[in-house]
C-alpha cells in the first residue's frame, strides 16, 4: 500500500482512481494510466553523470576543476557539507552530513 502511495502522490489527481494496490499495479503501464497527450507533451530530463561532485580551486589559480567525491560519499544523500580543518593538519577537511530517513528504498 505504501509503494502506492508513493507514486500516486506523484500524480494526486490520480488517488480517487486507484483506491486500493491492485487495479494500480496489475497489467498497467503509463499510457493506462495518463492520457496520451499528457504523456507526449510531457517534459523530459536527462542526467548524464548522477555521481556527488565539487569544484576544486586548482593551484589557487581561479580555475576550478570538477571532481568526484570519494566513493564513500557517494552511497547517501547529502545533505549539507562544511569546509573547516577538523583534524589540525593545517589542510581543510570537508565534512558532508546526511541521513535522511523518511526515503524508503523499495525492493
């Protein structure tokens, strides 16, 4: 029920359809769902690179290279990042903060 929801909520004009899980995810796809025109004039987005990545000031020279973040920062979401030496090494750390629980991975 919940992943219904989820995805309805997308469309809310939808919800009064499809009361309960079953007539919503048996035998249907989009253009069961949504008129052929919404579908068709719908605007449509493309990401190419969905990897977590900052700009880096190479040299102090104001030329700013793009990198990834290290592997490790690319499992969650982030949702806020400080820049401050956090381990006295006179270098800058960045520190990425995250834990966003109401998403649900569904499976």
């Amino acid at each position: 029920m919940q992943f219904r929801l989820n995805r309805l909520c997308l469309f809310p004009n939808l919800l009064h359809l499809y009361l309960t899980a079953p007539p919503f995810v048996t035998g249907q796809d989009l253009s069961d769902i949504l008129p052929r025109v919404d579908i068709a004039e719908a605007k449509q987005d493309k990401a190419d690179v969905l990897a977590k990545r900052y700009f880096r000031d190479e040299a102090g020279k104001n030329w700013f290279q793009l990198k990834p973040l290290p592997p490790e920062a690319q499992f969650g979401m982030v949702q806020g990042i400080t820049y401050e030496d956090y381990d006295g090494d006179d270098k800058k750390d960045l520190l990425l903060t995250g834990n966003f629980f109401p998403f649900q991975v569904q499976k």
